[in-house]
C-alpha cells in the first residue's frame, strides 16, 4: 500500500519481485482468498524466467508459452504448472488498477500511509510503539510492553477488541516484536472511523493498565462464539464438512 504509485522499484535495484494483489488492489486475503500475485523481473532476470511468461516488446505485453518463442539467449530454467494462478483475483485486481487509474492509486497509497501515521501518533501516548519516534509507512506497530504487569496478554487485548464491535489487527508479527501489535488501516477509512477506532483503543488500553483483568481474560463476551481453541484447530484441522451421527433414543 505504501509505495504503489510513488515508487519503482526497479529504479531502486530490485531484480525480483512478487506482487502481492491482496488488499492493495481489493482482493481478499485470509478466510476470503488466496494470497497471489505475478513475479516481476528486470532484464538481468529476465532470461532464466520459467515458461510461460509474459514478455514486454516495448509496445504491448506477449505471452510466451514456448522456449523457440523466445529471444536469443534466453535460459528458462523449466516451466510452471501453475501459471494461471488465481485467475479470479487477477481479473479483481485488474479491474480496481483500470478503475482508479494512475492517480487513484497514487492517492490511496498516499491515504493509506497517512492514516496508519494518525493511528501512531493518536496512540503512542498510551499503547507502546518500539518505533514510534518516526514515521510509518502503511502499517503502525505496537508492542505489548504498555501491558506489563497488568497480566493481560495481546491475545486478550485483541479479543476484547471484538466486543467493541473491531476485527482484530495483526497479532505477534513481525516476531522480533515482542507481542506485537500491527495495524493497517489502509487507504478506505473516513477520519471519523479512524478516531471512533482510536477511542475504543485508548480505553481498552486504560483498562488494561488498571488491571480490569476480567474485561479481557473471558473476551470476547457479546460474540457468536467465544474464544476458540486455536491450538487444535492448528493441530486437528477439520478441513471439510461431515454428517455427525448423533444419539438415537433407546427404543
């Protein structure tokens, strides 16, 4: 989100480079999608790039799908099976690019970095930013040292987010951040849900520190369903639905 519209990275030296197309450019991620995305190069790659590709002749774009197609002195190192990925999502994230146009994703990078700086400098006075002297990009991180001796852990902390009517933010990543606490707000929030979400923040961060553990320990309370057992769905997934055959009253 940062950078799309502002920055080539190829200006920057970068060789490779996988497009992640979720979020950024409105696909779904997580329990809505796959997290997919074309692998771009630059021309020092571009000759060992795995069949079938697409090629850029200067005009328009070509898809190569066999190696005698291919200029002289290409070495693909094989070919992928997989190509056409997730063909869904690559027409979504087409039709948002075509939508906003150059400018429109300019502003939402722009917007989106401008809204994670809000959250940081809204919330760094009460929940702890190990970086929070400077500027963030699209994402504002938070750690869970402003938790310490309240015996609530980030896992209550986000749980109990979802009483307030809040999905939760991205928990204990990146791991060299001790429990940590990433928010990314993006570029579609209004400044009003941005400070409701602030609010709600900052008093469950107050909470917390007065050691109202019972507001976080059980949370969330006003769910559909209460805390799941996340280590045994990890471990025993259930990936696909059975009938149960359930108690038969005894004749």
């Amino acid at each position: 989100n940062a950078i799309a519209g502002r920055v080539r990275p190829g200006d920057l030296g970068v060789d490779a480079m996988h497009i992640n197309l979720h979020k950024t450019f409105s696909t779904p991620h997580g329990g809505g999608g796959p997290g997919a995305g074309p692998v771009v190069l630059s021309a020092a790659l571009a000759a060992y790039a795995p069949l079938p590709l697409l090629m850029h002749d200067g005009e328009r774009l070509r898809l190569v799908e066999e190696r005698g197609a291919l200029p002289a002195g290409a070495k693909p190192f094989g070919r992928m099976c997989a190509f056409h990925g997730q063909m869904g999502m690559f027409v979504r994230a087409l039709s948002y690019m075509l939508s906003h146009g150059a400018d429109g994703i300019r502003q939402a990078s722009e917007d989106a970095v401008l809204s994670a700086n809000y959250i940081l400098a809204s919330l760094k006075d009460v929940v702890s930013a190990p970086f929070g002297d400077g500027p963030c990009m699209h994402e504002a991180l938070f750690d869970d040292s402003f938790l310490q001796g309240s015996g609530v852990t980030t896992l209550d902390f986000a749980k109990a987010m979802i009483d307030e009517g809040y999905h939760p933010m991205t928990m204990y990543f990146p791991l060299v951040v001790h429990g940590a606490m990433l928010i990314e707000p993006t570029e579609s929030e209004s400044k009003e849900s941005l400070d409701r979400f602030i609010h709600v923040m900052r008093g469950l961060a107050e909470e917390a520190k007065a050691a109202k553990r019972e507001r976080f320990e059980g949370a969330p309370y006003y769910a559909p369903r209460r805390r799941l057992d996340e280590t045994l769905a990890a471990r025993k997934p259930v990936l696909r639905w059975r009938r149960r055959e359930l108690p038969q009253a005894a004749e």
